[in-house]
C-alpha cells in the first residue's frame, strides 16, 4: 500500500463556465489531519463532491490507497473506503439516533438496503454502531430522536454516521460551523481523538479550531490553490490573510 492515502492531480469540476475547482492538486498522508480553508465559494465543498464521486471531476486524477478512483461511481467509494459529512444537517429528525445510525450502515454496507425496521442489527453491526458512537461521545443517547438532541449532538451524529461503516478517509464539511464554543470543543475532542491511522480532511472556517487540530492547510481561492503550509505558515501568510482572513474579519 501506498503511504499516500490521497492523491489529487490537477482536478477541473466545471459547471458550464465556471471553474468551481480550478487544477487543485494535493497530496493527503496516510493518518494525517488535513483542513481546507478559503473564503465562501472557493470550491471547497465542490472538492469534496469531486472525491467523494458525487460529483463527476472534469478532467484530472484522483488517486485513492494508490487505486485511480477518478471513474468510480460514489457507492464504489464509499466501499472502498472513503466517508464524509455534509455542510448542512442531513439527518432524520423523526427516528432515533440509532435508527439514523442503521440507515447510515444500510446505506453503504455490502449488505443490501433492508427497509427500516425490517431486519434488527446483526452482532457485528452492534459493535460498529456503537464505536462509532463512542468516537462521536454519543454513546448514551442511542434510544433518543433526532429531535431531542441538541444541535451540537446532531453534528456529533452525523460524525457517528460518517464513521460507522469504519471508513480509511473522512472528509469533515464544516463539522463545526453554528456550534456554541463548548460544542466546538467537544468536535475538537473527537476529532483528536479518532483513530491515528484514520486520514481527516476537513473544511473548517476557525483558525483558532485549525490551528488545535491539523497537520497541515490548504487554502483555496476561486477554486484554485492559493497556499499550502502547516497551520503557522498560513497563519501568517499574506496572500491567505487578504483573501481569507482579512473577510472572515469582514463577515464576523
Ligand atoms: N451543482 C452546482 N452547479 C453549479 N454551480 C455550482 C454547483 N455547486 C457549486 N457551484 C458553484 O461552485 C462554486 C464553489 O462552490 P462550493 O464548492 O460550494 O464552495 P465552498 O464550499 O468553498 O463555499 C460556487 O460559485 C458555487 O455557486
Ligand atoms: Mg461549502
């Protein structure tokens, strides 16, 4: 196996004219932490969709455990591995958090698709949901509805879900974003404290949150690379101050 678990080369996502990836190339560790920074509109969910296959990448190269994945379908993705959140709360309010969970498992496991309610976990399901739900510090709250949860536990849920079919990669959109500063503490923690060879790309706005939890930045601007460096380099670079933090001081 490759050291490298994720590869980008040159990866184009146009829609008609617009360039929302603009030849982004990078390369992710295996194990390491990773965030993607850059202003609204940057391109940075767009990336997302690119290596997660839900979205088709118009030309380039995306490279996964040494396999090309560039053609895969997304389902073959995610089998192989890959997993993510989403920037927008993607959860079912109505059922508990176990019943999310099962849906999230059913979802993408080999197993075919069972309708809920239909089949109860098997054993080796069990112990997955609930280490997924003991990263996600949830673990007493499996019997609860989506409802009764506060919003940094949905956030926490929707980690558990992203992490219950135990993927190799997971990409993080916004985990934090809306969250009290005690609940951003608690995604802190479990970030920290996921699996040291799982890899961890995620998007985050907090400097103060990236500088805590990465290895390393990418920033992007109009889709394009802006700079890469570790959490000081881009602190204190100014390109990525002009275009990032001096309108993330503008928006606060
Ligand atoms: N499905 C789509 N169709 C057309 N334009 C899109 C689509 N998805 C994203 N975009 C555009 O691509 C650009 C990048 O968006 P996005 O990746 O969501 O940025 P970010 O996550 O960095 O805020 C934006 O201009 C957005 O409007
Ligand atoms: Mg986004």
């Amino acid at each position: 196996m490759s050291e490298s678990a994720l590869n980008l080369e040159n990866i184009v996502v146009a829609f008609g004219a617009l360039k929302a990836v603009d030849n982004v190339s990078m390369t992710v560790k295996r194990g390491e932490r990773r965030a993607i920074i850059g202003p609204n509109g940057a391109g940075k969910t767009t990336l997302f969709n690119a290596i997660t296959g839900v979205t088709r990448s118009t030309s380039g190269r995306i490279t996964f455990e040494g396999l090309d994945i560039s053609r895969k379908p997304a389902q073959s993705r995610a089998r192989m591995g890959i997993s993510r959140t989403f920037q927008i709360t993607n959860l079912f309010p109505s059922l508990t958090v176990e019943q999310n969970m099962q849906l999230a498992l059913r979802g993408t496991g080999s197993r075919k698709f069972s309708m809920l309610g239909s089949a109860r976990l098997v054993s080796e399901e069990r112990e997955q949901v609930a280490s997924a739900l003991a990263l996600s510090r949830l673990a007493t709250r499996e019997a609860v509805e989506v409802t009764e949860l506060s919003y940094g536990e949905q956030r926490q849920l929707e980690i558990a879900m992203a992490l219950v079919s135990r993927p190799r990669l997971l990409l993080l959109d916004e985990p934090a974003a809306g969250l009290s500063p005690a609940e951003r503490q608690m995604v802190t923690d479990i970030v920290r404290s996921l699996p040291k060879d799982l890899t961890v790309v995620l998007i985050e706005h907090d400097m103060e949150l990236v500088l805590k939890l990465v290895d390393y930045v990418t920033c992007l601007n109009n889709g394009q690379m802006l700079a890469e460096g570790s959490p000081e380099e881009i602190r204190a670079n100014q390109l990525v101050q002009d275009v990032y933090l001096g309108k993330a001081r503008a928006n606060a």
